[in-house]
C-alpha cells in the first residue's frame, strides 16, 4: 500500500520538496494559501485538499513547512488546523525553522491526542531542497524517527536525529548563526580586496582550497562576484532565524555578540528594500560602509 502523505506549505522550499515525494513514488496531498502553488503540483499529479484539518483527516503522516513560529502553531493548532483533522497514531513532521520552544509546545498539544510529532528543520536552501540534498535535523523519538527515515531520506541527504523535540530547532539555529557568520565575513573579505585594487575573484580562487573554505564560501561567493542576489534563501528568513537565536540564547543566558551584529545588519538590509534578496546580499551592507561595490576582474 502506497503511504499517504499531507504536504502543507509549498513555497520556495516546499514545492520541490513535495515534488521529490511524489517523483519517490509517495501518494501526496497538498495545501496552501497560495492557490496557485496548489494547482502547479495537483497538474503534476498531487491530490489537494481544501484546509490544514482536510490534509490531516485524509493522509497518515503531514509534513508542515512554513514561515515562521506563529505559523506553525496556527497550521497545526489552530482551528482548522491539522491536529483537528489528525487521528491517534499520525505523525506531524513540521520542517519549518521555528524557535525550539514552540515546537516543544506543538509535541505537548499532540501528545495530548495521541499525534506524534518531530521538529525537522532543514539546511541547504532551494538548490538543496531541488536537488533532494538538504541536511535534516530532527528533534522527536527515535522509535518516530526510525519510522519517518526513508521518508525523510528522500527529501535530503543527511538526516540526524539530535535529541528529543526541540533540539532539531536548536541545531538550526546553530546552523543559522554560522552561515550568517561566514556570509559576513566573506563580505568584509571581498571588500577589503576591493578597497586595496585586489581582484576579489582571484583572493577567491586562492583561498577556497584552505582553512577558510567552506560549503557558505562555495555558495555564496560565486554569487556575490556575480551579482547574483535572487533569493534561495531570504535575507527576511534569515533575519528571522536569528531572531530565533536570540530570543533562545536569551532564555538560556548565552551572549551571542556575534550574531547580534549580523542581525543588526539584515535589519538594515530589510529597511533598505532587500528583505526577498539572498542572504548573500550581506555583501550590500559592507559595501555601503566603505563606499565600494564588488566586481571581478577588477
């Protein structure tokens, strides 16, 4: 029997998401606000459904991937919501990147009507989610996880499980904290070179084979040489995320400067109009610090 699956949000992540089940042979329903999403994958072959309850009364496990905190606990608490339509013994999986706490409070809900429930956020941005590449880190049961695996397996090529639920978002949000802090610095590397008349292409190209290559350099250096600052990830999400970080390392007593830093420059960012840009555009702010725009070959 072909598992049944619910897929509710298909943004820029989701849909290729949802896309990849359905080409992995999996019988997927889906819903979103944006109507035009749901057509696009129901011509592709997914069923759909009219509300959150709807997907949830009709598949055995409901992936939720969505904005932000107050998203996810109106999806799946809400009225309407897919706890309202889920049975004993479904599985939510919610792989929106949400602070730790909430997602702890959604299991709690759950439990309460025998619904399990995993936290697993991801990494790697549209091409990830494209090319079915992504990183998943999970927060839930290892009994849920052992179930949920393969399923999670066809969306991403490295899925961990790293504690109970919550700690999918707390390896997110350590995630967050050091693809911003690399972004950040790979600017203010490129400026620098510009500023002294260095082709930044070339301090690329000599640097990547050593200690400060990394899969965010690779990423986003190519983009910023070229300019390129369409969105595979927002600078909006982005900001987001961090001040998810924030808010947890402010419960927890850690002082984060760093990333304090890096949130204020996306604020900044985002009142500039570049709130749907890729993060890569960081590279923007440093610019209009030092009065310098990046260009290779110079």
């Amino acid at each position: 029997m072909v598992e049944q699956i619910g897929f509710i949000g298909l943004g820029i992540m989701g849909k290729p998401m949802a896309r990849n089940l359905m080409t992995a042979g999996y019988e997927v329903t889906v819903y979103d606000i944006v109507g035009e999403a749901v057509e696009e994958l129901a011509t592709d072959g997914a069923k759909t459904a009219a509300s959150c309850e709807q997907v949830a009364a009709v598949t055995d496990t409901i992936i939720t991937m969505l904005p932000d905190s107050a998203d996810s606990e109106k999806v799946i608490l809400g009225p309407g919501g897919v706890l309202e339509g889920a049975r004993s013994g479904s599985i939510i999986i919610d792989m929106s990147s949400i602070a730790p706490s909430v997602s702890q409070k959604i299991s709690l809900e759950c439990s309460q009507k025998s619904v399990e429930f995993l936290d697993a956020p991801v990494s790697g941005g549209e091409p990830g989610a494209v090319n079915a590449t992504l990183a998943i880190m999970v927060g839930g049961k290892q009994e849920i996880f052992d179930r949920c695996s393969d399923l999670l397996k066809v969306m991403g090529a490295n899925v961990v499980l790293t504690g109970d639920v919550g700690a999918g978002n707390i390896t997110k949000l350590a995630n967050q904290i050091i693809v911003a802090a690399n972004i950040e610095a790979l600017s203010e590397a490129f400026v620098l070179a510009q500023k002294a008349g260095v082709d930044p292409e070339r301090v690329f190209n000599a640097i990547r084979g050593g200690l400060a290559g990394s899969a965010v350099m690779e990423a986003k250096g190519p983009m910023m040489l070229d300019r390129n600052f369409r969105a595979g990830f927002r600078i909006r999400l982005h900001q987001k995320d961090l001040r998810n970080v924030l808010q947890t390392a402010q419960e927890l007593n850690v002082p984060l400067p760093v990333t304090a830093l890096v949130q204020q420059m996306l604020a900044s960012l985002v009142n500039d109009g570049e709130q749907d840009s890729d993060h890569s555009a960081i590279l923007r702010f440093l610019e209009k610090l030092a009065h310098v725009e990046v260009t290779k070959g110079s």
